[in-house]
C-alpha cells in the first residue's frame, strides 16, 4: 500500500508539479530509542495559494504506516487522537507541533539514527502531491504533569513487534490483522503414531487378535504442508484461506491367517479439505473464529492390501472428510511486560454424511500456553493442547473387519498433550518463524486406537 501510494504520488508530481504551492519549514521527527516503532514528525506549513488546502493521507517509503494525530484531553489524561485529514487555511501558516497536531510514523523499516533524512510525502483532497525531507532530531522529551495515553494503539504497536505476539506455530487460526494487510502463511506439521492403545494403557497385538482382527497397525506417520493467505478488510474482519497437501503412510502386520508377522505399508497423499474463514475481533484481547471446512480432499484413497488388490484405506488414511464441517473457535491472548498468555478454544461439527455413508466424529480441542520474550526476536512457549474427538458416525461400504482402524467405535480420544515452542520475529523483517512440538501426556481412548508419539509444527508467515 504504501509502494502503491508513493507511486500514485510519483505519477502525480510529474504531472503536477506546483500545482500545490506550500512552503513546508523544519521538518523533523523525533529520534526514539532502538526497538521503539513509533515516532513524532513535526513540521511548519505555510499555505501560500488562496485556496484551502486539505491533507488527506501522509506516507513514506521507511514507515509502514503513517498518520496524522490531534493530541485531545481527556478528563486529565492527554490523547492521540487519529485525524482523517486537516485543512490549512488558504494563505495561512499551521503548526504541528508537540501536544497539538503530529504526524505520526509508525513501524519503520530501520532503527533511524540521528540526522538520517526520512522523506515524506502528502496527497492533499484535491488530489495533488507534495514531498519533503524529514530530519531525524534528538528532541528532549516534555515533563508532563499529565499521563500520556497512546491508546489501543500505541500498544498493539508496541505488542507487535513481541516474538511471542502471535500464537505457538501448533495453534490453529490467527490474530486480526491491521486494516487492509495482506498474509501468508505455510505450515508444516508431522506426527508419528504407533499402536496402540485401550482406554489409558497400550495394549499388545495379542490383544488385538484376540478382539478378532487379523491385523494390526504398527506404525502411522502423518505429513501436512498447509498454505494460507489472510487478508484484513478491517480493524475488525479479518478472512481467511487454508488448503493443505497431505501424505500418510501406515505399516500393518499380520497377526493371524496366512502369512502371520509379514509386514506391509500404504500410503495416501493428495489435497485436503479447503477451509475458509473469518475471524472477528471482539477486543484487543480475543477473537471468534468460524470457518467451513469444503470436501476438497478425497476420502475414498486407495492403495494395494497385502493381496496385491488395490482397495479403498481405512478411515484415518483418508485425506478428507467429504462433508462440509463447521468450526467454532474463540481465542484470547493477553500480553504483559515481559510475558504474556493465550487459549484457544475450537468445536467443530459435522453435520452431513458423506458419499460412502460415513463422517468423521465431532471434536473439540483446547489450547493454552504461556510465552516469554526471551530477546527481541525470541520467545519460548511452554503449552498443553486438551483434544476430544468422537466416534465415526455410519459406516463406510467399503470397510472390513480384519482391522481396527476401520472399526467405527475405535476413534473416539481424550487426548492431553504437552508442548514446548520457540517463536522468531526476525529482526526489520516482515517474517516470522515458529515450531512447537508436543507428546502426549494423558490419553484416555476407545480402542484399540493409534496413539502419537510426538507431533511437531512448524510455521512461517509473511505480512505483505
Ligand atoms: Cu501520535
């Protein structure tokens, strides 16, 4: 947006040259601390035409983001307040100044260091263009007798720059964006499973043969690259896209019959479900979440059984749902000083069956960790995710009875899991890194069912 104003600016200037005719006087902005993402510009302007002239819209190419404040009181508390323009009388001089009318720069692109020339550019109401050249100052700071409120404001902007401002790589979901910006984001997460366990303890595959199956999983590892794009059409509402590409593979062993202990593997891989989403801000603090879940994965995979014949897998195999699935999330995140804290909650609801006479249980899961900065652009996480899937509902036609992973009732789980992650916000960039990886550490399932091992995520977002 901000490359897009300073060429439409460009554009104009070639054109129009003069066609403003102000006289702009000791531009400067005030020099801040390192690791401070807001700065004061202040300046003289002398209206030297006989029309008003309105200022509209300031940027610069070393700020994201640019605006022009009014210092209100407030009771006794002084305010930044964002001004949507300000009008120079014609032939007239205007100050901003400090505790009155400012511009305000905010995220630079650099720590600025004294006497660094910042240029500036206006779009006035009109339409035309003018620039300066801003004048990084050391400017002694006034004692005020009154508290300085920066607003919501001020602290998202401080906030946002934290590592740990966005949640562990292993949270599903985002945060509200500022108006207008754009996101990408790429997932990677694995697990790796093994069998299997009965309620809370593992159980043997004499165990399992004795239910009756003639096989038993041994291992399953699960990969999900996931890409997303997040765009905010304002302060409020933000929207979402998510399609992931998917590879499992199961190992199963022969526990009875012909061929007893030979091994086998399948695998599946392929799109999954596409997910579209809103999040809406309820506050600085948290936000609600509904996304629907579209049937873009297949949920009929096939692969060759011990046999040789090729035949659909069972049902964790399956790279989609084939149902449209409604989720529910509701996130909070609260950042203090020098940590901060985070839950989320997520239900999603199935609400169809699919082709094959079948959908996935109902789930729930809850996410909550703490976080702390451990350098700018470090921070680590500890966290515990709480899951609660349900049964597979109806029965698929192509299902058989030799194993339990296409048993119906052997999928439900509460499953507790502890977490530890590292976030990074690299240092000027727009990028930000996160991995967190868990084990499980209370499982209480209908079984036998699969347990994990450990899963991992990594995540990568860039703001545009
Ligand atoms: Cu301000």
């Amino acid at each position: 947006m901000k490359k897009l104003l300073l060429i439409i600016a460009f554009i104009f200037t070639a054109n129009a040259a003069n066609a403003i005719d102000v006289t702009i006087e000791s531009p400067k902005i005030r020099l801040m601390p390192p690791g401070v993402n807001m700065a004061a510009g202040y300046f003289t302007i002398i209206n030297n035409s006989d029309k008003d002239i309105t200022i509209v819209g300031v940027s610069s190419s070393k700020y994201d983001s640019m605006e022009i404040h009014d210092t209100v009181k407030d009771g006794d508390v002084m305010k930044m307040v964002k001004q949507d323009s300000v009008t120079i009388s014609a032939n007239a001089r205007f100050e901003f100044k400090p505790m009155s009318y400012h511009l305000m720069f905010m995220m630079p692109d650099e720590d600025f260091k004294e006497n660094q020339e910042i240029d500036v550019t206006f779009i006035t109401k009109s339409g035309d263009v003018f620039s300066s050249v801003f004048t990084v100052k050391k400017m002694t700071v006034m004692k005020m007798k009154m508290k300085m409120d920066m607003g919501d404001m001020g602290h998202m902007m401080k906030n946002m720059m934290r590592p740990d401002y966005v949640f562990p790589a292993g949270v599903k979901g985002g945060k509200n964006m500022m108006s207008k910006k754009l996101m990408f984001g790429y997932k990677y997460g694995t697990m790796e499973m093994d069998c299997c366990k009965d309620s809370t303890s593992s159980v043997s595959n004499d165990f399992i043969k004795n239910l009756g199956f003639s096989m038993a999983p041994t291992d399953m590892t699960m990969d999900m690259h996931m890409f997303s794009a997040m765009y905010a059409v304002n302060n409020k509402i933000s929207l979402m896209a998510m399609i992931s590409y998917i590879e499992k593979e199961m190992e199963m062993v022969k526990l009875s019959g012909m061929n007893v202990g030979n091994t086998h593997k399948t695998s599946s891989r392929g799109m999954g479900d596409l997910s579209i989403a809103g999040l809406y801000k309820l506050s600085g603090k948290s936000n609600l979440k509904a996304s629907l879940s579209i049937p873009t994965g297949e949920y009929d995979e096939k692969d060759h059984n011990m046999m040789g014949m090729r035949k659909v897998l069972p049902y964790p195999m399956q790279l989609g749902s084939g149902t449209y699935d409604l989720t529910l999330g509701y996130s909070f995140q609260e950042i203090h000083d020098d940590w901060s804290y985070g839950f989320q909650l997520n239900a999603t609801k199935r609400f169809d069956y699919n082709s094959e006479d079948w959908r996935y249980g109902d789930r729930r899961e809850l996410s909550a960790w703490v976080a702390k900065p451990v350098s700018q652009t470090v921070s680590l996480s500890f966290g515990l995710d709480v899951e609660h899937q349900d049964n597979i509902n109806g029965k698929s036609s192509n299902r058989n009875n030799m194993t339990p992973t296409w048993n119906e009732y052997f999928h439900s789980h509460l499953r507790v899991s502890s977490n530890i992650g590292l976030n990074f916000k690299l240092p000027n960039s727009k990028s930000r890194i996160g991995i967190q990886c868990g084990v499980p550490i209370y499982e209480d399932v209908d079984g036998p069912q699969m347990d994990p091992d450990f899963k991992c995520n990594l995540g990568l977002s860039y703001m545009m």
